[in-house]
C-alpha cells in the first residue's frame, strides 16, 4: 500500500475556522478537509480523511492536488459562473401574472398561454421554459 501523500497547510487553524465560518455551505467540506490535515501530526491517507470528513475518497484526492498546485483560492474557486438571465422581462412577467390570475380568461392549457405569450409578448420563447417559468413563478397547475 501506498504511503499518505503529505501536505503542508500554509494557513493557521484559526485562519481556517474563521474561513469555514463566513464561506458557502458547498466550501466546508473542502476547509474540514484542511483543517484535519493540520491537526494531525502524521500524514493522513485519503481514505482516512474520506472517513473522518464524510465525503468520497475521489473527492480528498482532487482537492488535495488542487490545494497543492493552486493554494486555498484555487481550492475555493468554484467555477460556478451565475445563472442566465430571465427570458421573461418584468413587464410581460406582470402580464402573464395578471392573465393567470384572471377568472373570467383563464388558460386551460400550457399551450395555451404558450400561443398568447408570442402573440402578445414574447416571440419565439420556447414552450417548456415558458411552462417551467410559470411553475417557478406562479406556482401554476394548468391542466384541461
């Protein structure tokens, strides 16, 4: 079997409790991760510290060469860039709103309010994100 790859933790322990507190719930695991590693006097494996932080052995692994290469703000970059943009600008977000919620006109149908979104809205929207717009939004269940 193979020796415990040894890594040098160039942050303090208070350093990294004061980051595990003020970071993102996704970064934790990765900061436990550290914070073990300085604890310990030996040299953990990845399977130890899988076991002692909860998460896959691939998963020390991958972050522990990345601490390596890249420090701790390439451990913690996410690479998560943000979501789109709505399609849906907040003036027909109001209008659709208003549609939905009016007795007298009410849609049977997705198709529906899909067909009276690019006549009177929108042109070109796309059907299911139209619908799971309306989902998210609205909390809308049409059905015939």
């Amino acid at each position: 079997m193979a020796n415990a790859l040894s890594i040098a933790v160039k942050e303090s322990l208070l350093e990294l409790k004061r980051l595990l507190k003020i970071s993102p719930a996704h970064h934790s695991s990765k900061i436990r991760m550290l914070i073990e590693i300085k604890k310990s006097d030996v040299a953990l494996s990845k399977n130890e510290l899988a076991e002692r932080i909860g998460v896959n052995h691939n998963s020390i692994q991958t972050w522990r060469t990345k601490y390596q290469k890249e420090g701790i703000n390439g451990l913690l970059k996410d690479g998560r860039i943000g979501f789109k943009p709505s399609i849906i600008p907040p003036a027909a977000h109001k209008r659709i709103g208003i549609k939905l919620n009016a007795p007298e006109a009410a849609f049977t149908s997705y198709k529906q309010l899909h067909e009276w979104v690019e006549k009177y809205l929108i042109e070109g929207v796309n059907y299911n994100s139209l619908r799971h717009y309306v989902k998210r939004h609205f909390g809308a269940k049409l059905k015939v």
